[in-house]
C-alpha cells in the first residue's frame, strides 16, 4: 500500500518542521518528506489541502477498561475512539481488574491490542501488588511482558519507607515512575476541590496543598534515589511551581495535566454536575492558569487525555457517589487546540504537547514523521467546529463535562503503520 | 356609564346591617375591601361586635389553576363562630366564588347558626347558588368589565371601572 | 446556568436551596407562612389548598422529627402523605437512588419531600422527576435544609423584625452543618447586615468567610452586642477525636451559658434547630431560659413549610 498525502501542511516537532509539504508512505514507513522517492507510484492519495498533518497523537494516560470492567468500556470500543482522536499510541494505567501486576495479563493485554490493529498500546505496570503500596512487583519481567513504566494509578503509597525502596529498584534498572501525587489522609473521601464553591455545596474538600506535600516528598526521594518520575496529571499552582523549581535543580523529573484541567475549574460543578467529578478535582481559576501557564513555559511537558470511560450506572448519582472521570480520547486534540488558542501560543507547541513530548516521556519511537519511521499519521482539520454530542462518541463513555459544548478541531484520517484506521 | 358615589352606597348597607342585628351577630370581612366596609360600618353603628377577617385564599377553586396569590392576608376570627348568626361583608359580588370560598373557611373555625352576606355592589354573572341578602346597588356588568372599590389615604372610597380587551 | 428552582417564568418550582433564590421568593414564603400560624390555631387545622394531591416523604437517611413536621404540615393542607424510609442496605442491595424515584413517580406522586446523606441528591432527584412533580429538599448532606433556614428566619423576624439592623451569631460546627448553610444564604439574602459565625477552626469550611459572614474564634468577642445567637448541633461522633478533642471541652469553651450569652444584647434571642446536646453546646438553663425561642421555631416550623407546600402546588 502507498499513499500520497498531498497538499497538507505537515507539523511534525520533533524535526522542527512547520510547512507545506507532501508525504509518502510505502509498506507502513515515510518513505518520503516533500519530495516521492524514485518509482513512487501512489495506489491511493489523500487531498489534505487546508488540513493539517501530523505525528499520531500520543497520549500518557487511557484507562481501556480491560480487563475487568467491560461493562463500561472494551479494549476494541475504546481502541475505536482512540483512532477516531488521531491517537496512535496511548499509556495506560495499571487499575484494571486484576490489577496490571503479572507478566501474563500484561502480554494479554498487548496481544489482543495488536490483533485489533489500531493503536500502539503501551501498559504501566503496577508499582506495587495490587496498588496495595506494600510489595514490589517484578518489574524486570514486567518490562520483558511490555511495560514501558510503574505506575500507582490512583491509589497513594502512604508508607514512606515502600515509596523509598521502589524507587530505588526502578533507578537500579533505568525505568521511570509514574505517580499521580495526592496526600492520602488530606484527600480520604475528598470530592472537590477544598474552596469557597466545595464549602458552599457542601462537598468534603480535598484541599490544594495535598497535592504539594505528595509532590515534595516524591521529589525529594527522586532526588535522592537518583530516579525518573513522571507526575500525571499536576492540578495545582503550587504543584506546578513545585515542579519548576525541581526541574531547575536538575531532578530527573517531567509533569502533565488532563486536557479537562486546561479548561475547568471547580465553579464547572455547577449544580452538581457529575461529569465535573474528577481526579484529581477540578480546582481553581488561579490554578488553571498556573498549568496553562506552566504547560507554555515548558513546566509541564505534556497534555494528556485521561480517559477514563463510566457507564450511566455509576455516573447517575448524587455527585459524591458517582464514579471520578471523563471520557477524553476524542476530545484530546480539540482540547489541545484550545489551550494553544486561549494562551496565545501556537499549533506547533499544542502538537507537541500530544506527540514528541509524551512520546519522549514514554521513551517509544513515536510521535515524529522522520523518514523511515512507523506511518502512524494524524490529518486533522483545526478549523472544524463539531458539538460534542454522546451519539457521536465512538468511545462507549459518553461521560465529559464538554457535553453539548462546541469545539474547533476534528480529525479527518487516522493512519497505523500507513493503514488508514479511521477516515471521518 | 355613571358610577354611583360608594359613600352613598355604604351608607344605605350600614343601615340595613343595623336593621338586622341581633344579639349573637358577628361580621366577618372578606380581604381588602370587604374589610374596609366593616370597618366603616363598626365606626358608624358604634356598638361592640364581635368582628373578624377572611382571607379564603386557601380556599378558592382556582388554586390548580392559579396557584396561591402572592400576597395571602391573615385571616383572622378572634371569637367563637359557633351559633353566631354572621353577616359576611365583601366590596362587589360576581361569580359567587369569593363567597364560597369565605364559607368554606368559616366552617373550618366552627358551626355558625346563620349567614347572610351583604355587599356594596352585585354586578350580576353569579354562577353558584348564592345571591347576596344586602345590596348597596346592582350594576349589570359586562365579562371583560372589571370594577374595583379603593381607599385613598383619608379613607375615602372610590369606584373604578375598568375595560379589558380580552 | 439556569437556577433549577425556578421556573420559566421565575417562579418557584422547587425548593432545593435557599442560595440564589431571589429575596421576593423568600418574602412571599415568609408572608405566607404568616397567614398559616392562625390556622394552626383553629378548631379545624386544615385548608383544602392539596385536597387530593400526594406528598411522598422520602427519607433515605433517618429523621422522625423532620419527617414529622413534613407529614402536619402536608396533613394540614389536606393533602394524603406517604412516608418512606428508604433503608441503605436496600439501596447496597442493587435498587439505585432513580429506581426508588422512579417507582413513585409510577405511583403518581405530586410532591416529593427528600432527605438524604449527599450533598447535591435532591437536585439530582429534581433533574429526573417529570415536570409535573415539585420536590422539596428536606437537608442534602453537609450542603442545604432550606425550610429549616426559612424558619429560623421567620422566627428572627417574627421577634425581631427589623431585619436591616442585625447582628446575628452562627456557634459551633458550620463544617458539616446544611442548617447553617441554609441559615446564612437565608439571612444575607433578607438583608441581615452582620452575620458572624462562631467555632474553632476545625469546625469551619474553606472560605467561609466567601459566604458573607465574619469568623470569630472565641464566644466574648463573637457574641459581642448580638441580638440573635443561632447555636449549631454537633454530632457525637463528631465530639471526641482529630477535630475536637472531648465534649467537655467544647462546652467549656464553645457551649453557650448563661454567663457567655451575657455578652450578646440583653434582650438576644437564642435558637436551636434541634435536636439539642444539653451540656455539650447550650446549658439546660439557656435552653429553657426566658431567650430561648427554640419552641416556637418548632412551631412555625409547620407554618413555614405548609406555605412551601402551598406555593409549590398551585397553578398549573
């Protein structure tokens, strides 16, 4: 199969290239940037005329929901709406059920993502058994199996001396720690953020400064441990402040933040909107802008889609009892595109928030066009307005607090080793 | 169409109450103008009668429809209704269901042993099997005509009469 | 956003919180309260106004005393009452908060009164019920219980009724109280001028002080010239451990006695939203002592909400 994309303006980072130019794919590589190798004989063209072309996007963090839960979404729906999003490699975190801690559930999962052909699926392993934050899991083997990092997903390691030693294992052997951070006793039963809107609702708060001592002692022991940490999802001022400083310092350290972040704050609860409960919470303006912020100056490396797909039943309840998250994949690149637009920042810095940089985090071959890579393409049209609308999500979570909203941005094709794997 | 002068009218009412008190009479004013007449007419007769005020909100018919007026006024009956032979004041008779409502509500305070109503205009267009036994005048009026009794700050009332298109 | 308690037209279709709702909103609950306190007082303590409308109470956390005040005041506007107690367990065992719903609805249902140990139920409740039916918020959580806010403010202004020239103290855990949520939305939105509240700092919520109110720590300068002191109940569980360490404590330092109510005006009101820790935040002797109101807030408890009921069930 080789495919002519002509016409298109091509943003690919990670080679610093921003322009007009045509790309050639041949048995699933570039074979060629602006100019077609000799003998290219395309068997089909795709017109991105007024469309951009893109690295696939790359997101840190999908939750596919198998195994385990099914019910609310499975690997082929959510693999589906992931191709749909432009994404052609995404993370995913270990809180599957079992939890992503043996060898074997790791080569499952990887296998029967490759049998679907639709996106790279790259798994965190558990950093501890069970998330219980008591033993280690086998990491070495873990890494064989297809981990690319340890991950707690969302369950904090309240005992020190645990968090201590499995950094040091992961250093011992290079691999890098993903943590979200959160003090477990500050956040225990939290819903929103601790501020003027959770007193007036009457919501137990989870106040900002449990993500700044999380933060401060996981840097502290990265420091010290000489380990990679990637902190996910960074919510507050004082986070993102946190993590400038360490990085100034030299701290093997990189951050991101959900798309949902870049945009919300705590007065999107509403009157009680369920889809606005979400983890870490949405918190205030003051600190959306610092990630806004912190994401332009470099602070944050990444914007990630923490997708997290809820049925009805468990999203269909009095605001503290429904289950935290939204559904993201297709909204990552919109979201993306609206950071850029509302921070006065260009195209090119959104893409790379969502290709090299997470790309980089994960430490895969991915998230660039260089000649000879993997074709995995996103051609997207950044000027198209579409309504966020549940019939329209191809993932089986229709839950994100967007619903209803217009966004600009929409991807027309998605490309996996030059297959195309969604068309609009 | 002449009005006719309201003090006038009040005045002959007054006198036909007077003519039919008895030793257990109560008035019992309907809110607003319904009160101010029994106040009047307690001021001219000078006698010490036992007196209340009804409200009916909570009784009218056309709750479903209307829902609770915005401004409900107290009702207020400080004596015992029961065997008391009350005479109900109201400004201006029309459908009727004012006063049922008013009967309704005074049966809830106890078992008067008789009413009779006096009002200071019937405008015709009863639809309930209530006439009123006190007339001041009666006003043939049209559906969309609506006449209203005010008091101005001296006490002095007026007639007004208003045409809707509806 | 559109205020879900109200209709289109700016009427009251719900009554899920005091906050936002406009002050005319709550003049007209007050006022028609008022006409509903003589008709307690009567032979027949009834009016005809929800003659054959079905007021379901729906209580998924426990409260006999205000499902009670609930069931006369339903009662008294002649409407047939269900009581509902919709234990936990049932609800562990599968059947969702809707589902309840959803079968009294199926009942035909009129007007649902709801208490439940979320903040924000009763709004969901009231996002899934058909146009028709109007529910009313019992206390949701920490977060409202706006006919007890209604109440306590019809009492203050039945005694003190100048409602511009006030200084009213809130004591004791405003961290988990809807009451006193409900109580300040209620009193700034009538036009209260001073509205303080009066706890260590474990028993305050973020921001308090966003809600309009002064914070004070110790009794003598909070209760300072008050005229209304409005005392808070505090759970037992809530007495001994990482926010407070004992009960004896508190009332030692938070308790309201007499020598403490001294500091407010001499001719201060005292209130209580029941029911009461004698010992724990008010002495028996305050209780029951001659600036106590705290009966007759029981009392117009059912003035308050027959009116909300009234309002809420008329018109089509």
């Amino acid at each position: 199969m080789k495919i002519h994309i002509k016409n298109g303006h091509l943003i690919d980072p990670k080679n610093n290239i921003d322009t007009k130019q045509d790309v050639y794919v041949a048995a699933g590589k570039i074979v060629g940037i602006g100019s077609a190798p000799k003998d290219f004989v395309a068997n089909q063209t795709i017109d991105a005329t007024d469309l951009i072309v893109a690295p696939g996007f790359v997101d840190l963090s999908a939750r596919l929901r198998e195994p385990g839960s099914e019910h609310k979404a499975t690997l082929n729906s959510e693999l589906l709406a992931a191709a749909a999003g432009g994404i052609t490699s995404l993370a995913c975190p270990p809180d599957t059920d079992p939890v992503l801690d043996e060898p074997g559930l790791v080569e499952m999962l990887k296998h029967r993502a490759k049998l679907l052909n639709l996106v790279h699926v790259y798994p965190l392993g558990a950093l501890t058994r069970q998330l219980e934050g008591k033993l280690l899991t086998e990491m070495c083997e873990l890494t064989e199996a297809g981990c690319v990092g340890f991950s707690q997903a969302d369950v904090a390691i309240t005992d020190t001396q645990v968090l201590w030693r499995a950094f040091e294992y992961a250093a011992t052997f290079g691999y890098t720690i993903f943590l979200r951070a959160e003090d477990y006793y500050l956040a225990k039963d939290g819903v929103a953020h601790d501020g003027e809107i959770a007193s007036r609702l009457g919501l137990k708060g989870i106040p900002a400064a449990a993500e700044g001592l999380a933060i401060a002692s996981i840097l502290r022991i990265a420091h010290e441990t000489k380990t990679k940490v990637h902190l996910c999802r960074l919510s507050t001022a004082e986070g993102v402040d946190l993590v400038r400083q360490a990085k100034k310092q030299g701290v093997q350290v990189t951050a991101d933040v959900s798309a949902q972040h870049c945009h919300l704050t705590d007065h999107d609860i509403g009157y009680f909107n369920a889809y606005a409960n979400l983890k870490p919470p949405l918190r205030s303006a003051r600190d959306r802008a610092a990630l806004c912020q912190g994401l332009k100056d470099g602070t944050i490396d990444a914007i990630c889609s923490d997708h997290t797909p809820v049925d009805d039943d468990a999203k269909l309840l009095p605001f503290a009892e429904a289950e935290a998250g939204a559904t993201g994949l297709e909204l990552l690149l919109p979201l993306a595109l609206k950071w850029a637009t509302d921070n006065k920042t260009s195209l090119f810095d959104a893409i790379a928030k969502i290709t090299s940089q997470p790309a980089s985090i994960l430490a895969i071959d991915g998230g660039h066009l260089s000649l000879n890579a993997n074709a995995d393409i996103a051609i997207f049209n950044p000027k198209l307005e579409w309504k966020i609308d549940a019939s329209q999500l191809k993932s089986q979570g229709k839950n994100t607090p967007f619903l209803g909203l217009t966004l600009l941005g929409k991807v027309q094709y998605t490309l996996l080793h030059g297959q195309i794997t969604y068309q609009a | 169409m002449q009005l006719p002068d309201p003090e006038t009218l009040l005045a002959e009412i007054t006198a036909k109450v007077q003519a039919q008190l008895q030793p257990n009479t109560a008035l019992v004013g309907i809110h607003s103008g319904g009160v101010w007449l029994m106040n009047r007419i307690l001021d001219s007769i000078k006698q010490d009668i036992p007196h209340g005020m009804l409200d009916a909100a909570f009784y009218r018919d056309d709750y479903a429809q209307r829902g609770l007026k915005t401004e409900p006024k107290p009702s207020n009956i400080a004596f015992d209704v029961t065997d008391k032979h009350i005479i109900l004041i109201d400004d201006i008779f029309y459908t009727g269901r004012t006063t049922r409502a008013a009967m309704n509500e005074l049966f809830d305070y106890g078992r008067p042993a008789s009413i009779q109503l006096a009002v200071l205009i019937n405008r015709g267009g009863g639809e309930l099997p209530i006439t009123p036994d006190i007339v001041g005048a009666e006003i043939l009026l049209k559906p969309n005509q609506n006449l209203q009794l005010s008091q101005d700050t001296k006490g002095k009332l007026h007639l007004t009469l208003e045409a809707s298109d509806a | 956003m559109l205020n879900p308690q109200l209709d289109a037209d700016g009427k009251l279709k719900h009554l899920l919180t005091i906050e936002g709702l406009p002050k005319k909103i709550l003049t007209q609950i007050l006022d028609t309260a008022e006409t509903f306190v003589g008709v307690a007082e009567r032979d027949i303590k009834k009016v005809p106004l929800l003659r054959g409308k079905t007021v379901c109470n729906i209580f998924f956390e426990n409260s006999t005393r205000t499902r009670t005040t609930f069931e006369i005041a339903a009662k008294r506007l002649s409407a047939d009452v269900i009581n509902l107690n919709v234990n936990t367990s049932s609800q562990s065992k599968g059947e969702t908060i809707l589902d309840t719903v959803d079968n009294l609805i199926a009942m035909h249902a009129d007007m649902f009164v709801v208490r439940h140990g979320q903040s924000g139920a009763v709004h969901f409740i009231a996002q899934h019920v058909p146009d028709n039916i109007s529910v009313i918020n019992a206390g949701d959580g920490r977060h409202a219980h706006p006919t007890q806010g209604l109440l306590d403010v019809f009492t203050v202004r039945r005694y003190k009724p100048d409602m511009h020239n006030l200084r009213v103290a809130l004591v004791g855990d405003v961290l988990h109280s809807r009451v006193a949520r409900s109580e300040i939305h209620a009193l700034t939105t009538l036009g209260v001028p001073e509205v303080r509240v009066i706890a260590p700092k474990t028993l305050l919520p973020a921001g308090v002080e966003k809600l309009g109110v002064q914070v004070f720590h110790d009794m003598k300068a909070g209760l300072k010239d008050a005229d209304v002191v409005m005392m808070l109940r505090l759970q037992n569980e809530r007495m001994s451990g990482a926010l407070l360490p004992s009960a004896q404590e508190y009332f030692k330092t938070f308790g309201l006695t007499q020598e403490k109510l001294s500091y407010a005006k001499p001719d201060a009101i005292v209130m209580h939203p029941g029911p009461m820790n004698r010992g724990v935040e008010i002495d028996s002797s305050v209780a029951d002592g001659s600036q106590s109101v705290i009966l007759p807030q029981v009392t117009y408890g059912i003035a308050v909400r027959m009116a909300v009921m009234a309002i809420l069930g008329g018109g089509a």
